[in-house]
C-alpha cells in the first residue's frame, strides 16, 4: 500500500481525475488530494473525501491558522504531505501549472508541496492544443524534464474549446499503469544502498597542475538524484571541482583516482549497486614539488593508472555494476546495422576484466551531449550483448532510462 499524493488543477479533464482516485483507492492505496480554488468549481472536495477518507487540502492558510500552534507542532501541512509522498501525481496539469512549477512559484496548496517533495513526480497534462504547442509550455515541459519530473503525453482528439487536436488527459486507466509502473520501480529500489561516482579525477603534476579531463559530473548527479526519488540510500561520490545535489543524498568528494578507489573499498562493502560514471583519469604522472617555473621546456612520463572499475568485483562480487565507457564515433546512425556489433566489441573489455552487468556509452565528440552538457545520448548494453539506444533528452530523463533498462 502505497501513499498516492495528487494534484488537481483547474482544467476541464479535472472531472475525469476523480476516476482516477476511485481506481486507485480500490487497489488500496492511500490517497491524499490537494487542489487549487479555482479546480473546486469542477470537481466537489466532499466527492473527493468521501472516497479517500482525507480531507482535500486547498488553503495554504486556513481560517483557523495559528503560526502559534505551527510553532508548538513542528508540522506544516504541505511540507508534511510532501514528505509522505511516495508518488506525486499532477492530473491535470495546466499550462498554468506546469509554468509554475518549472520557474519555482509557490503560491498555493499543490506548488509550495511540489518544491517539497523528494519523491517521483508525474505530470499529466491537459490543455488547448495552441496551449501545448506553444514554446513557453514546450520549454517549460523541458526544465521540468530536467528536473526528472516524468511527462505523460497528452491525447489527440476532440478537446473540450471545440477544436480537435492534441491536448486530451491520458486515459485514467494509462495514468494509473504509468503510477504502477512508477512505484514498482521505488519498490525494487527501497532499501537498497546504490553508489554513484560522478566528475573527473585529477592528477597532480605539481602543487598548481593537474592531469584531468572535461567531465562535470552531471550525469553521476543525475543518476543519484534519480535512485535517491526512488527511495535508496545513495551515496555520490563525486570529484572537488564537479556539480553536487542538493537533495539530502550523502555526497564525499575525491580529487585523484587513488582517492576515489580506497572510498570505494569502503563504500561498496554493503552496496546493492554501483554506477561507476566517474571519468578517471587514465595516467598520472610523478609529482614535481612547489611549482615547475613556466620559462623552461618539460618532458612528463605519463603512467597508466590502475582500472578501478576492474577491482569492484573483488571488493564486492553480488553487486550490480553499471559502468560507463566514453566513446568517439563518427556517427553510428549512419551504419545502424553496425551498432550493435559495434558496441559489443567496444564494451568486450569490460565485460570480460571487470565484469560489468551493463555498459552505458555516449559520444564524447559531439559537442551537443556527453562532457559538460546537460543532455546525453547513450547506448546500454547487457552481458547478454543486447544493445538499447536512448535517444538525446535531459541528463535526468536519461537516468531514468537507464534505471528502466537495468531494472527490465
């Protein structure tokens, strides 16, 4: 039994949410409702109670609100609401709403918990088909993406201004699969330790210099932050000069490989799993002290440094390890017949040395995704040499794809 929060704004397709909460409720699912003023006009609060057994929250002040009694209780509805929430569900979502959202506004009941909440956030929306292709709602579905909101697409048909086109509310019965699908995927995660490297190593070639490369961080955050939506314990650890969460998620930084490798001795001791997408830096070299005088010429001798990623097995044999491989391809979707094949001799190594469960690649060449970027392109490919393409979207979109191909 799951806790089920949903929004309901002011659409028309509001009525039909109330199926929807009916569905749910009969599988047994806790239903908190909230809704904006102006959607009780189209759907009745008491309806709504009748069939959760919880009022609906609509006022962030009501009549009665004591900032005493806030201060006495140490709770606040919306944030408590929030933090229950092992889904959040907006049906419908409005242009309206859906531009809150992405810039942050919070000025009623659903937007204040939406900042709020840690958990998985599905977005159902529903609006004239003017509306939804406008580029202000077109950008702002993508801010939301980036966040890791996930997007249900709306129908095509007739739509209730008397135009026909795209805008309808998904099907109830798709917005309920889609939730089921959603809180699956927090079920398998729930309790499990997962460990995410992110950013570049650096090492040093004097007390100025380093060794290093491009890597952000941003898909290591972005993988953390995802598992951390579905309920595990993640811990990202993440290079001194990469982004970091600002989700509670516990976070260490490292600078050299060395570092990073005796954190994940530690780390990886009780870890469910690990998505090893830290790009560590392939040599080193011996380090100069104080600061080598710039005027002169110099020869450095480069040293391999040791494959972390071969070691993790060792460290822990029962873990899932998901390593990530950078790649420089022409352009692989010219030769789609030769991708596969491609790929699987691209990622034998790792497979065969280190004994990876799944290999993520991307193209570092293109400028468009990959390092210091905040979309990527990738490919997974299983042990079983099955190759899945996950085509160019959003940093969190593309975690969230990659959880999907792990998970099955």
């Amino acid at each position: 039994m799951s806790h089920i929060v949903i929004g309901i704004s002011s659409g028309i397709a509001a009525f039909k949410t109330l199926d929807l909460i009916k569905l749910l409720k009969k599988d047994g699912h806790n239903m908190y409702v909230m809704m904006t003023k102006k959607a009780m006009h189209i759907v009745s609060p008491g309806k709504i109670e009748e069939i959760t057994g919880y009022p609906v929250f609509m006022n962030l002040f009501e009549d009665s609100f004591s900032y005493e009694q806030i201060l006495k209780r140490k709770k606040v509805d919306h944030i408590e609401i929030a933090k229950r929430a092992d889904i959040f569900v907006v049906s419908p979502g409005t242009a309206n709403t859906i531009a809150k959202f992405a810039h942050g506004i919070a000025d009623d009941f659903i937007s204040t918990s939406i900042l709020a909440t840690t958990a998985p956030v599905l977005i159902c929306p529903s609006m004239n088909d003017k509306m939804w292709h406008h580029p202000a709602t077109q950008n702002n579905l993508k801010i939301l993406r980036s966040y890791g909101y996930e997007i249900m697409d709306p129908e095509s048909g007739a739509l209730a201004c008397g135009t026909d086109g795209i805008g309808r509310l998904p099907h109830v019965k798709d917005i309920k699969k889609q939730i089921e699908i959603i809180l699956l995927r927090k079920k398998l995660f729930e309790g499990k330790k997962v460990v995410v490297t992110g950013g570049g190593t650096s090492e040093p070639i004097d007390e100025v210099r380093v060794i290093t490369n491009r890597s952000s961080g941003k898909m290591g955050k972005a993988l953390a932050e995802t598992c951390s939506r579905y309920g595990a314990d993640v811990t990202f650890l993440h290079s001194k000069n990469s982004v970091k969460s600002n989700l509670p998620i516990k976070q260490i930084s490292f600078s050299t490989a060395d570092e990073l490798a005796n954190m994940l001795t530690d780390q990886l001791k009780n870890a469910d799993i690990l998505f090893h997408s830290a790009a560590v830096s392939d040599f080193s070299t011996e380090k100069h002290e104080g600061k080598i005088e710039s005027s002169k010429n110099l020869t450095l001798k480069l040293k391999p440094t040791p494959k972390i990623i071969n070691k993790v097995k060792e460290w822990n044999p029962q873990i899932l390890l998901v390593g990530f491989k950078a790649a420089v391809f022409n352009d692989l979707s010219v030769i789609p017949s030769a991708v596969e094949g491609s790929l699987s001799a691209f990622t034998h190594k790792l497979f065969t040395d280190a004994h990876a469960d799944f290999v993520v690649v991307n193209d570092v060449s293109r400028p468009d995704i990959g390092f210091e970027s905040d979309e990527n392109e990738v490919y997974v490919v299983s042990k079983s040499k099955k190759v899945h393409k996950i085509e160019k979207a959003s940093k969190a979109s593309v975690a969230e794809e990659i959880l999907k191909k792990i998970l099955g």
